[in-house]
C-alpha cells in the first residue's frame, strides 16, 4: 500500500499548491480505496472458518479413510483471492499435498475431498494446511497456517495364528490345575449325584428333572497364565538389508499374537525397547479384554526404531511382569548366544520361553521346532511366506 500512500501524499501537495479540488479527489481515492479494500479483507478473514474431518482415526493396514476439508466465508464480505495447501502424509496419498485458488463469495465455500490409504502402518498428523489471501491486485497479502493435531492411526496388519507358523494350541493359555481350586464354570468335567455342601448354583437341572435325583455339574480346575511379548527393535541388533521390511514383520507378528491370545480371554503383557514417539511408552503391563487389546495395538501402530537399546537387559528389567509358568514370548532377527543363555536362565525360574526369529538363519537348531511341551522352543517367520490376501484385517497391499 506503500505507492497508494505516497500518491495521496503528492496529490495532497498539489491540491494545496495549485487549488485544483481534483487533486484532494485523487487523494481520497489513493487513500480510501486500500483502505476499504483492507477492511473486506480483514473482515472476510476473520469470518474464514475451516473444518477437516476424517470418517475413520483408527483404521487397520490396507484399510482407507476419506478425508473432507472444507474452507468456508462464513462472514457478509467476500473474500477476492484466497489459495490453500493442503499437506498430506506422503506415504499415504500421492501426490502428498492438495492444492487450489478461489474467490469466495459471502457463505461459499471450498471442498476438498481426498482419500488417505492405510498402505503403512503409523502414526501421522494431517496438515498443516497454508493459506496464503489477498486481494487480487497487490495492495495486501496475508499467509497463515491451520493446525487441528488431527491424527490417523494405522494399525499393523493381522495374521491367522496358524500362517505365522504357530499351532492353535501352544504352550501359553488355560492349564489344567490338579488342585481343586480355581474352577472353570465355563469346563464341566463330569455329572455327578448331589452331596452336602454342593452348591445349588452348580445343580444340573436337566438331569435333576429327567432322573428325578439331584445332580450337580463337576468343573475342571484351570489357570490362566500371563504370557508378555517382548519385541527386539534394536537398529543395531538387524541387518541393514531388508531392514524396514523386517522391522514391520516383528510388529505384525506382536499384533497377530497379542490378537490371538486377548480373543482367548488370555492374559498379555508388552515390552520393547522401541521408541514411541507420542508417550515414551516401553511397556504395558499384563492385561485382558478389548480395551486392552486396542492399547496394545496403538502403541505397536507408533513403534519406532531405536538406534541403540539393547534387548537382553529388558528381560531382567520388567521381571516384575513374571509369574512361576509364565509364557515369555521374543521376537527377534537373531538368536544370539547371549540371548538363548539368557533364555535358559529364565526357563530354570520355571518359565517358557518362545523365541520367534525372523527369517531362515537359526543358530541354535536344537531348539528349532520342538514339541510345545518343551520349556524352551524357537519358531521361525519369514516375510515371504505371508500372504498378504489372508490378513484378517485389510487388504492386498
């Protein structure tokens, strides 16, 4: 508006100099018209009203959300020129930005729809959105930033147990316990007569109305063991080739295991020494039930690597996570010497271990596939061997 001013500024002059009225009109147009021009402009950003919304936050690996943002004039002035440009994650939508030019009409407004593809699992934040305004003709110019921290949440794809190599009864979950004293109302063992001191909760009534006796119903006496999942997320514990791919393959294997073992009612526990960006988190703590599955699956969504963490010195540090039986489940690229004498020690303080290794290289065969009544076992997962069409959440990649 510099030239505007200095233009009624020598009109001014002039009009005092010579008394040609002409001049002072001149001078009420430089001045006037910037400045009405500035007051729409002002007035029509400030009515400026932006919404992002998304139709899913949390979606699962090969799923998709749809995106609608809208930039609407909310006020009684229009707004002349206005551009905007919307960032996108750039692993989710190609190309990774929105981009667009209008004039906006008192109540109108701009809609951008766009699709964002779960093609990777994560954690992002949409936007930022820039809007850069003005009014068309050089004399004002404005730039902002929109951030809402809206975030999408893209969890790890989910395998059947059974492709992951694992039978559908292995070592973790219900025991029988010969001690009659944790009984399982959902197992009924036997029919046997009534005695004394028999519950009538436990009255078999059926064969009470069909035999004309009481009869009670004898359940089997169970626990439940904890089982915790460790996750090795050690850069320096990988191979740099095929490093992101195996990185990815250990977290989809933490998820499909976890999801097999709470849809069981199973007791499970997390601990990794990746880094969560969000909360710092390192562990969660044994638990059962949805809400704790989706806890589980969240922070796997926001794992990273970590440059330099060592693995074994976890398992001593989160011990207060063990009970005598207790399944410990590791996911790792390697079985080191260091790691399976680790292993050993703690299966001589009555626990299980599963060691699951990614890929073909195993170290110590002895333990590869054996029998799950074994103490000690090693399982391996390699990333060809999963299909992606057989994911129980998502789709083909």
């Amino acid at each position: 508006m510099l030239p505007y001013i200095i233009l009624a500024l020598v009109s001014l002059v002039l009009g005092s100099l010579t008394g040609i009225y002409q001049f002072y009109h001149l001078t009420y147009l430089s001045l006037g018209i910037p400045l009405a021009i500035l007051y729409i402009h002002k007035q029509g950003m400030k009515n400026l009203v932006i919404n992002r919304r998304l139709t899913q936050e949390r979606i699962f690996s090969g799923e998709s959300s749809q995106v609608r943002l809208t930039v609407t004039n909310g006020g009684r002035w229009p707004i002349f020129w206005l551009s905007y440009d919307e960032v996108i994650p750039h692993r989710l939508h190609i190309p990774p930005s929105k981009q667009g030019v209008s004039f906006l009409w008192p109540g109108e407004k701009i809609t951008v729809d766009y699709c964002l593809d779960g093609n990777r699992r994560g954690f992002y934040t949409l936007g930022p959105l820039k809007i850069e305004a003005g009014d068309g003709l050089g004399f004002l110019e404005e730039k902002m930033i929109y951030e809402t921290g809206q975030r999408l949440i893209i969890y790890p794809r989910l395998y059947p147990l059974e492709q992951l190599g694992l039978p559908s009864r292995i070592i973790y979950g219900d025991l029988v316990w010969p001690q009659k004293i944790y009984h399982d109302p959902g197992r009924v063992r036997a029919i046997r007569e009534y005695q004394p001191g028999d519950s009538f909760r436990d009255i078999y009534w059926p064969g009470t109305a069909s035999l004309g006796e009481l009869l009670v119903k004898e359940y089997e006496s169970t626990i439940t063991i904890e089982n915790l999942l460790y996750i090795n997320l050690n850069q320096q514990e990988y191979q740099l080739k095929g490093l992101e791919p195996k990185v990815e393959l250990a977290i989809e294997v933490a998820a499909s295991i976890a999801h097999y073992l709470i849809t069981h009612n199973q007791t499970v526990g997390l601990v990794t020494n990746g880094i969560d960006p969000l909360q710092g988190n390192q562990s969660i703590a044994p638990g059962q039930g949805l809400d704790h599955l989706m806890e589980i699956m969240e922070l796997l969504a926001r794992l990273e690597l970590a440059e330099d963490a060592p693995f074994i010195p976890l398992l001593e540090e989160y011990r207060q996570y063990y009970s005598p039986g207790s399944t410990v489940l590791m996911i790792t690229e390697i079985d080191s010497a260091e790691l399976m004498e680790k292993s050993l020690d703690l299966c001589r303080r009555g626990l299980n271990l599963l060691i699951i290794v990614l890929g073909d290289q195993i170290l110590h065969t002895e333990y590869l596939n054996r029998p799950y009544t074994e103490n000690l076992v090693i399982l391996s997962v390699e990333h060809k061997s999963l299909g992606r069409e057989e994911d129980i959440y998502g789709r083909g990649a």
